[in-house]
C-alpha cells in the first residue's frame, strides 16, 4: 500500500532488543475495553501493566453516552416489567446488526448477558430501576433503561418480541465519564499499573511469531516491555485516519459528515500494528452512522423522503438505522416533510428550511420530484386515516396524516445534518478475544477487544452495543490472556 498511516506496523524481533520492564499482561488502550481487559487479567492473579497513549485513560469510552446493550432478564429490565430471555435477545441481535453478523459472538454475548450486568454491577456501575420512554439516545435524567435499538419498531417486532436493553449508568445524561470513572476506580483497587501518555510504537514478537511484548514511547523515552503470557489490544478503531477511512470505509470520510464519533487517538494504530504481524481483518467498510430527529420521538410522525419524493425507511425506527440507511443508500440526500401540527424543535436544534401550501410547490421549492412526494403524501395519507402504513409499518401512534401547509428539514449530509459515524470493522477475533491470521487460526500471545476488533455489529447497529461488547469481550480477551 504503502501510505503513511495505512501500512501495517512491522514488529520488532525479541532477540534483538532489551527489555526494560516485564510483566505477565500488557494491555494496550484503556477505554472500557482495555480497562475490563485489564480489571479481570488483574483478578485472575496476572501482573498487568496498562499503556494509554492519552493523557487520562477512557478514551472514546468516556466521551460516549454511556448505554450499554444488556438483555436477557436483566434485574433492571424484571424490576421495570419486562421479560427478556437470552434467546429472544439473540433474534433481535442477530437480525439489527447483521448481515456479516458473527453468530457466535451474539451467542456468547447473550447466554451471558444477565452475569455481564452483575459483573458491571459488582465492579462499582449503579444502574437505577427505572424505564424512559425516550429512545435511541441516553436518558436526560438517571433513569436506567431505555429502548436503544428500534426494537419496538418494524422489521424486529416480527422478529422478536420487543423489550428494551439500553442500561443507563444511573447518572444524568450523558454518562460514559461516569461509566469510567467507576471502572477506572476498579481498575485500580487491582494490582495493575498502567503508563499513561503512552504510545506503542510495535508488538515484539519471538522466532515462532507468537507476540511476547511491546515498544512504547512514553514522556519521549522509549520502553520495551515484556508480555510473558500475552498482549491485548484495546485501542479504538480508525474513524480519524484519512488514508484509512479512504481506503476501507470511504463514506465515514465525506467532507461534510459534522461528527465523527471518537477522538483523535482512533487512528486504526493497534490494527496496523496486528496487521504487522499477521491479524486477518473483518468489516473494514462497515460504517455506523446516527441521523438525530429525536428526541422528541413524536417527531417520527413526519416523514422521511429522498430526491424522488420517496421514503426510504420506516420513521420510528432507530436513529442510527435511518442514518446508516440515509448515507449509505440514499447518498446523504433526504429530507423530512411535516405538517404544521407535527413539527418541533427537536433536541439538536433542527429547524424548517422550506414551507409551501402542497406537495408540489414544496417538492419545488425544495428541488425534488414534484410528482413523487405528491404521490407518496397521498398514499401515506390515505392509510394513515385508517391506522395502517403498508409500505413501511410505521407504528399506529406515529401515523398521522400530513395537512397543509406543510414543511421540509433539510436533511442532506452536505448542508447542516448532523450525521454521526464511526467504524466498525477490525482485527479478526474469536470469542474469546484471541486475534486470528488470515487462516482463522490465532495468532500466539495476542488478544483484542472494543472498536480495536470486528464486534458484535457488522451490517447494522444499536446503541450501547460498543460499550456492551467491548466491556464484554475486553473480559474475554484478558482472562484469555491471563491464562
């Protein structure tokens, strides 16, 4: 390829190099990931040594909203009068983040969901007993369950039934500071250490491959570290590397998407440097992308349109599910049509672009196909009055006629939508957190977890299923490594 930033990182030969340090683990990022990766290598009586290349650990993990993807017949879930079953959460996963769906993951991630919770719960992370009926996004107060994931919304209902698994940290708002917050405090009541403003520059690997440490630089020195058992590594995906971005997933690279989700320490670094030592890749063009139209979810009343006037997806479903579809099939080219009684400001402050008396002269005014919205009004309209919406199954209290005079949010990704991606593809892991080669074989001495890895997610998305899975499989991967 040979590209700056896109090239795998070569690694370096043990016999050649000294180290200056050694320990059993060596965990690299210490976003939730990393940090659960090194909390349960910690517990299984391995010394552990983490290295975040930040100032601070949390990474993009304490920058997220804080939801968590838990289901099964959570203790939250019981106490707020839903019943959930590990089988029935696996439907729904296996049909919301599919196609290319790891099977075994969501397996894995669902028969052990409800002692995932507990763990959380044990490890410091409160969760309060109560239900918001605001979706798609982390509750404005504490509450500790929400629908995350569109799974009260068409197709999944036919699929599952619906119950919500977005667990709120019990902590206004955004809460992923406080997420890690409580599982930095974890971390450390352990024996690890971590280096923190740490940047690890190549994996060392022994005469057989196997990966027995890392070099880093750290406050301009640099460090060989020994990893007797194994490395894991934790450290993000690569929403902030061009050439990456350009090369994989070129829509999260458009120039006018306004808000790549992570921060700038998601450079693809840890893939390249698993690359440079044989990691088989999965998912790297697979994108998600969140469109905000609510909260207020009432604004699922409107309707959603792309340049022929058409819909494209039905309104009350998952945010990020409308803009992955919004972006990747429509061309970031959609708009939302209203009517006087159904418009609001939603909560990123969305506001009316265009306004006309019919379908026609706002399809104009707009610069769309006049026949095709008139056409598609009409036929929502006419099923709406009677409770129903054929083409898209949109949900009965969502469906109300539209009535002059209406108006249009633009929406397309070019102007001032806020379309949200990151990526979603990575190393090639098995469930246990061992990184695999290009044969699906593992790789000796090296793990991984978090956006670092091809998760749970693979054609489609949920809210909190990163810090879910990440959480999840980072425990995975450090007790592998551990032992």
């Amino acid at each position: 390829m040979n590209a700056p930033d896109l090239d795998a990182i070569e690694p370096l030969a043990a016999e050649r190099v000294t180290f200056d340090d050694t320990v059993d683990v060596v965990v690299v990022g210490l976003g939730i990931a990393g940090t659960c990766a090194t909390i349960t290598a910690a517990e299984a009586g391995a010394s552990v040594m983490g290295l975040e290349r930040a100032m601070v650990p949390g990474g993009t993990s304490a920058l997220s909203g804080g939801l968590i993807y838990l289901g099964g017949g959570t203790p939250i879930q019981e106490a707020c009068g839903y019943h959930d079953t590990a089988e029935n959460m696996e439907r729904f996963l296996l049909a919301a983040c599919g196609p290319r769906v790891d099977a075994a993951k969501v397996n894995a991630y669902c028969a052990e969901s409800v002692a995932h919770y507990h763990w959380l719960v044990e490890h410091g992370v409160p969760f309060k007993a109560q239900f918001n009926d605001e979706p798609n996004r982390e509750p404005f107060d504490d509450s500790g369950l929400i629908y995350s994931g569109g799974e009260d919304s068409w197709p999944f209902i036919d699929i599952a039934d619906p119950v919500p698994r977005g667990h709120h940290p019990q902590f206004p708002d955004t809460a992923g500071g406080f997420l890690m917050e409580c599982l930095g405090s974890a971390r450390a009541r352990t024996n690890a250490t971590t280096l923190n403003d740490a940047r690890v520059e190549q994996l060392v690997v022994d005469r057989d491959g196997a990966v027995v440490g890392t070099a880093a630089t750290a406050d301009g020195t640099r460090r060989l570290i020994r990893a007797r058992r194994g490395v894991v590594l934790a450290a993000g995906g690569f929403v902030f590397n061009e050439p990456m971005l350009e090369h994989y997933c070129p829509p999260a690279r458009r120039p006018n998407v306004a808000w790549r989700v992570g921060q700038a320490n998601d450079d693809g670094r840890a893939i390249r440097l698993g690359q440079g030592v044989g990691a088989g890749l999965r998912n790297m063009d697979a994108v998600e992308c969140a469109l905000p139209i609510g909260p207020p979810h009432r604004l699922a009343r409107a309707l959603l349109v792309n340049s022929r006037g058409e819909r494209f997806v039905n309104e009350d479903t998952y945010t990020g599910r409308i803009g992955m579809r919004a972006l990747l099939e429509q061309g970031g080219e959609v708009y939302m049509i209203v009517s006087e009684e159904i418009f609001e400001v939603n909560f990123v402050g969305m506001r009316l672009q265009w306004a006309a008396e019919t379908p026609e002269e706002l399809a104009r005014d707009i610069g769309i196909d006049e026949a095709g919205l008139a056409r598609t009004i009409a036929e929502y309209n006419r099923h709406a009055a009677t409770g129903s919406d054929p083409a898209w199954h949109k949900q009965p209290e969502f469906l109300t006629p539209l009535a002059a005079p209406l108006g249009a949010v633009d929406l397309r990704v070019d102007r001032d939508a806020i379309y949200a991606p990151f990526t979603l593809g990575g190393l090639a892991t098995d469930t246990d957190g061992a990184v695999l080669d290009g044969t699906e074989s593992p790789i000796p001495g090296l793990f991984a977890a978090g956006r670092t890895t091809a998760g749970i997610a693979a054609g489609g998305y949920v809210s909190g299923i990163s810090l879910g899975d990440g959480s999840f499989f980072g425990r995975r991967a450090g007790r592998a490594a551990a032992g």
